[in-house]
C-alpha cells in the first residue's frame, strides 16, 4: 500500500519579511494583551477602563496623578496624538482583519498587509506616548519624581499580587 504525500510548498518569503510579520504579531499579541488584561482587571476589580491603558504604558499611566496624566494627554495632543482618532483606528484595522479571516478564498498578502499596517500604526501611537511621558517625567521636580517613582514601584507590586 502506497501513501500519497502532498508536496511541501515552499515559501518564497524573505527571513527580512518572515521576521517582520512576527513582529508585527507580538506588537498586536501585545495590544490584545492590554485589552484583555484591562476587560479583566474591570470585571474583577471593578474598575472603570481608564484611557491611560489606552497607550500601553500599564504600570507608568498608573503610577501618575490624575493632573499628570492630563498633562501627558495633552503632550501627545501637541504632538498630533488624537486618542480617540486611535481607538476608532484600532477598531477599523481589527474589523477589516477580521473580514480578510472571513473571505474565501483567503487572501494571505492582504493579511500580512492589514496587520503590518496596523502595526506600524500602533508603533507609531506608542512612540508618540514615550516622548510624551519622557517629556512630563523629565519637567517634573524632583520631589515629584520620586513620589512617581514610588507609586510606579507600588504599580508594579500590585500588579504581582495573586488574584483570589
């Protein structure tokens, strides 16, 4: 009795092109890891979703009193930064990912496509958020730094603790 072997395919992308598509994946594993991390910290903590997380920064929106958080908002809007231009961003790149799961026959360039895309988009936000919150941390006082650096310590502490 014969087995019939399908061939291989062989794939004609670049090492270049393979290790950009998995940078692009963790960039949005990253993202989906917020979102999923801030819908259970809501459900479980009963906290209000903040735009802080909106930025990725976790730990460090955190560790901000709510004036600086304004005044980190406000650095990424001077910079062109618009928050909610950016979530409805999000929302469209991810519907029409989605859609190109859905098509048939499905379209794997236009998937590279869509999600390199979106990942440029979101490295380019979480740029915007770092020299924005560099700019806010290196003007404040130094007292008010360290009460930053204590909160942001204690950010991350909260963050170890077993849930029940």
């Amino acid at each position: 009795m014969t087995e019939n072997k399908a061939p291989v395919p062989v794939s004609g992308a670049s090492r270049g092109f393979k290790i950009l598509l998995a940078l692009s994946l963790a960039v949005n594993l990253a993202v989906l890891g917020v979102v999923a991390g801030t819908a259970l910290k809501m459900r479980y903590d009963g906290e209000r979703p903040t735009a802080t997380r909106d930025i990725a920064f976790g730990p460090f929106t955190e560790a901000l009193s709510r004036d600086q958080r304004r005044a980190l908002f406000k650095g990424m809007a001077e910079r062109g930064g618009n928050l909610r231009h950016a979530r409805e961003q999000f929302r469209s790149d991810v519907a029409a990912i989605a859609e190109s799961l859905r098509r048939s026959p499905f379209d794997a360039e236009e998937f590279r496509s869509l999600i390199a895309q979106q990942g440029a988009r979101l490295e380019v936000r979480a740029d915007e958020g770092r020299q924005a919150l560099a700019a806010l941390v290196t003007s404040m006082p130094e007292a008010e730094r360290l009460e930053f650096a204590d909160r942001l310590e204690q950010a991350l502490q909260r963050r170890r603790r077993p849930r029940d």
